[in-house]
C-alpha cells in the first residue's frame, strides 16, 4: 500500500530526497511528505487519554460495589430489608437526631408501613 492510496491525508511530493517509507528510487528521488499528521495524533492522544479516563472510572465504580458487597456481607442483612421486630441483642444508637437499633452489625431504623411500625435496614450510619 502506498501513501498515495490513502484519501485522508494530504500528501506532498519533495524531489531530491529520501523516501520516507524507505524505498530509494535510483532517478529523481521523491519523498512523500504528510502535512496535517500532528492533527491526527493530537485527536488519537485526546481518545486514548478519554479511554483511559473512562477505564478508571469503571474500575473505581467496581471497586466501590465490591466495597458495598463486603459491607452488605459482613452485616448479613441487605440494606433496605423491611422487618416487623428487631432480632435479640440489639443497642440503640443515635447519630445526630436520628435514632437507630445495631444487631450485630446491622443496623435498623424505624420506620411505619401504614400504620405498622417497622425496622428497615441502613447502611452503618457511624
């Protein structure tokens, strides 16, 4: 393939110098010259830079699911799990205004489920 054949970039013809693409030719020796070709790097650096941008925001979001999967699997109870009575040895614990029941870890919040009163798992509010 020769640079000619490609549409996209400008091409110049430069007599009596060397052939970029390594080819001498033994008469009037001409060199290919591409203008324009700092554009095109300067658009692929800006994608491969947006690329990478894009991996480590995906690799941040896994690493904060995965952090809220320990946390989920280390209370044992899934966060907005709705209950009628808080299991044995619980605490109240109150973090500013708000007052919350810990289980081992788990932490409950009340809550009313039409006129039901009700305990609904949180996040660990400490």
């Amino acid at each position: 393939m020769l640079i000619v054949d490609i549409p996209i970039l400008p091409v110049e013809l430069v007599p009596e110098a060397e052939a970029v693409l390594g080819v001498r030719r033994r008469t009037a020796r001409r060199t290919a010259v591409v203008v324009g070709s700092t554009t095109a790097a300067a658009s692929a650096s800006a994608a491969a830079a947006s690329q990478q941008e894009a991996y480590a925001a995906q690799q941040q979001a896994a690493a904060a699911q995965q952090q809220a999967a320990a946390a989920q699997a280390s209370s044992g109870v899934p966060v907005g799990t709705v209950v009628q009575a808080l299991p044995a040895g619980c605490k109240p614990v109150t973090v500013g205004s708000t007052q919350y029941q810990d289980c081992n870890g788990s932490f409950y919040k009340t809550a009313f489920q039409g006129n039901n009163l009700v305990y609904v798992v949180v996040q660990n509010p400490l």
